[in-house]
C-alpha cells in the first residue's frame, strides 16, 4: 500500500512540476534556431578549410 500511495505522490508532484515549466515564445525558438544553424554552417566552413589546407600541406610534405 505504501508503494501505491508513494507512486500517487509522485505523479502529484510531477504534475505540480509541469505547471511551473515555461516554454519559449516561438520567435525566441526561431532565434536560438537561426544562431544554432549560423553556427555550424560557421564551423563547417571553417573545418572545411582547415582540412583543404592541412591537406595541401601533407601533400607538398610528401611530394618533396
């Protein structure tokens, strides 16, 4: 009985937990979206450089 009354407890206290949650307006999610997607596109570009020119310089190592 015990493990019936503590299992109500905690869908109580769940529920009172789900009351308090604010959720962000759909203009902040559409920001955080667009820096999120800015970002990596940044990180991306900038890997992808990095490794162009690391190879290029693997290359020119090897060819000598």
């Amino acid at each position: 009985m015990d493990k019936i009354k503590g299992l109500i407890e905690f869908f109580k206290s769940t529920k009172d937990e789900l009351k308090r949650i604010s959720f962000p307006t759909r203009k902040e999610v559409i920001v955080a979206t667009i820096g999120v997607i800015s970002f990596s596109i940044f990180v991306s570009i900038y890997l992808g450089v990095l490794d162009f020119l690391f190879s290029k310089l693997i290359s020119i190592i090897l060819a000598l």
